[in-house]
C-alpha cells in the first residue's frame, strides 16, 4: 500500500501512476505498406491518458530516400499533402535505409534515419528534426503528450505541433500517402489508453503539546492529535481533532488543498494552502448552536503556519508545527500545535501571594490558587482571570 510521504518523494512527485493499460489496433499486426497509400483512419486522442504506439520493421525499405512511414493529420485530406490546403496540421514520419539525401547544404548520406517533420497551412516551410536508430528491425515510435519519441528519446517536442495537442479529445488521422512510396511494416500500431489507479487516502496520525489564545485567556495542552492526510494524488489535509480553546471543545476542523516543499537539506516540508476557510467536523453538540457551528459549516483562518519533519523511515511525524487563528463568535483563537506557550507573570500556575490577592469566580478570597478558573488581582490593582488545569 502506498505510505504518504514514501514519502517525501511521494509528498512532491506530481506525476500519475498508471495501474493498467488497454489498446485499440489502428492497423491490422504485421501490416506490410508495400509502396502503397494508407487510408486515413479517424482516431480520437486524448493526450492526458492516451498515446498513439507504432513497432515497425524497416528492413522492408527499399534504398529510396524520405520514404513514406505514416502521418498524422487534424485533416483527413490533408493527412497526405504536402502543402496543407485544407486548414490542416500534419506531421509526417520518413525514412531513409541508405541513400544521398538532398539538403539545405547539399547531398548528405543518410543512414537508418527518421525526418519527422511538421506542417500546416500557412506555413512556408517545415520544422524537421531527425533521429537514427540502430535496429531497424524493431523501431518503436510513440505520440504522447510530450510529443514523438523514438525507441525513447523525444525527437519532437509537442510544443511545436500546437494544432494536435488541444485539450481534451483531439479528432486526429492516421495514414500514409505522402512522399515517396514507402516499404516499411507494421508489426502493431495501437491507441494505448492508460487507465489512473484508484487513490486510497492515506493518513498520518501525531500528538504533541499545543497552546490556544481565546478571549484573553492563554490555554496548554499535553496532548492535542493532528493527522495529516492525503486525499488526492498531490493534495493533502490537516485535520485538528477535537480543538479546543479554553474549557470550550468546538469539534474537529479541517484545512484542505495543502501543498507541500521539502527543503533539500533539513528534508523539512513547507506546507501552504490556498484556501482561507476550514470545515468543522464531529461538532461538540453542547456548543454547536451557541457558537452557530454545524456539520460541514466553515470558519475563515488566517495566518497559516505549518512544516512537517519526517522521521528516519519516512513513514510517520517526527514533528509537526502548525499555526493558525480563527475568529468565533467576535472573539479570535489563535491556535499553536507543537509547542507550549511560556508561562510567566499572571499566567504562571504559581503566583506569589505577596504579589497577587486570589479569589473565586464568587469573589471568595484563596490563599492558592486552585483547579479551574481563578480571578487575579495584582498589586498593581489589575485583575485577570487564571486558569488552571
């Protein structure tokens, strides 16, 4: 099973797995050109889950230059033409066994060599790029959304064939009847559709000390759970369980669409989000009418905060700092996991009596302070109100 973070390679890898492929045959295995024209078969691509896949045999060639492979056209009549007429953008795929060549510079021998070449109307001349191969008795040449490599390396990009790569479903052509009559054979040539393995969010789990700052009054925690989930390829939530600020438990709140970056030395990951509300989850039923909190509402944050440190296997949180503030009811929290807000002066779970005078939420005085909320009155005649676990 795929572990989150498998992890810091996981966390910033956005490429797709694929689980499983299917193919539809364009020609018939083994199909032998022979000098002659190929029809244009209509194909619908998607390039995001698709790529066109031809395995040729080209010791068939005769030792004629710029034979005729196949092309692939947004035109049926244009798929074999030179010129496109007909508003369409073509690429073309010939061949060379063994033969001078005519070029810009003059004659050229040619060995075993691929032109492919691209055209469309309105264009005076072709973008060619060329590429030699070493066993012509298995050539693969794929059309992917990168472009067209052959026995795998990308010869021509799919930024400069623009007309036939358009998002979504591209209606295409796929023939050969321009150029010098070719002689190559086809042992397959397929649509392969590769089909996106089903995601299955994977979370991980810690608990660590926090602090919250609600209504004036400083609040830690021992222990407080935050998970870290991945919900999507590449997408990931936290999820702090049952927040709490002072005696109040809200329920759990959620931030979505976090991206992560590692950091190349520490391995520390960076997590940022676009988003600028959480969703609540599990409300407290206690508080939830009072505090207009319902399942699924959502709560603004502001000034999000947030890196993970791994541990050595990658595979659980070493340490996970998170930083936040929401604002309920007028009053705002400002919600720290990871670390304990210091204690000192009148927050402290000691006061000097010398210093303070104690009393009870009933104005009864103490000698100490005691469980539960505590009213301070300082020397300085200031009074605040202490809480003590």
């Amino acid at each position: 099973m795929k572990k989150i973070l498998s992890l810091i390679a996981m966390l910033v890898m956005t490429a797709t797995a694929f689980a499983e492929t299917t193919s539809e045959k364009i020609v018939e295995d083994n199909y032998a050109l022979a000098g002659n024209v190929l029809s244009p078969k209509a194909v619908t691509v998607n390039w995001d889950t698709q790529k066109l896949v031809a395995v040729l045999d080209m010791t068939t060639c005769s030792a004629t230059e710029n034979e005729r492979v196949f092309s692939v056209s947004n035109n049926k009549t244009d798929v074999a033409n030179w010129e496109q007429t007909n508003g369409g953008s073509t690429v073309h795929l010939f061949y060379t066994k063994n033969a001078q060549v005519w070029t810009g510079t003059g004659m050229e021998l040619y060995h075993q060599k691929f032109a492919v070449q691209y055209r469309y109307q309105g264009d005076a001349s072709a973008t060619s790029h060329y590429k030699e191969v070493t066993d012509p008795s298995t050539v693969t040449v794929v059309m992917d959304k990168t472009g067209i490599s052959i026995d795998g390396e990308l010869v021509f990009p799919a930024a400069e064939m623009p007309n036939l790569y358009g998002e979504g479903e591209n209606q295409l052509y796929f023939g050969a009847g321009c150029g010098t009559p070719g002689y190559a054979t086809y042992k397959s040539v397929e649509l392969v559709t590769e089909k996106a393995e089903t995601f299955s969010p994977v979370t991980l789990s810690t608990t660590d000390v926090a602090n919250a700052v609600y209504n004036g009054t400083t609040t830690n925690y021992d222990a407080k759970t935050v998970e870290f989930v991945q919900y999507e390829e590449g997408k990931y939530k936290l999820v702090w369980k049952t927040l709490e600020a002072g005696s109040t438990i809200f329920g759990d709140y959620t931030i979505k669409n976090i991206t992560v970056a590692e950091d190349a030395d520490t391995h520390v990951l960076t997590l940022t989000t676009t988003d600028t509300e959480g969703t609540w989850s599990n409300v407290n039923p206690a508080y939830g009418f009072v505090f207009g909190l319902a399942e699924g509402t959502k709560t603004a944050f502001t000034g999000f905060e947030g890196t993970c440190k791994l541990n050595e296997t990658k595979d659980a949180i070493e340490k996970l700092k998170l930083k936040f503030n929401i604002s309920i009811l007028g009053y705002e929290a400002n919600l720290v996991f990871g670390e304990k807000a210091p204690e000192t002066g009148i927050n402290a779970t000691t006061v000097a009596e010398s210093a303070a005078t104690l009393f009870t939420v009933d104005g009864v005085k103490l000698s100490k302070l005691q469980k539960g909320l505590n009213i301070v009155r300082s020397a300085d005649g200031k009074v605040k109100k202490l809480l003590v676990k």
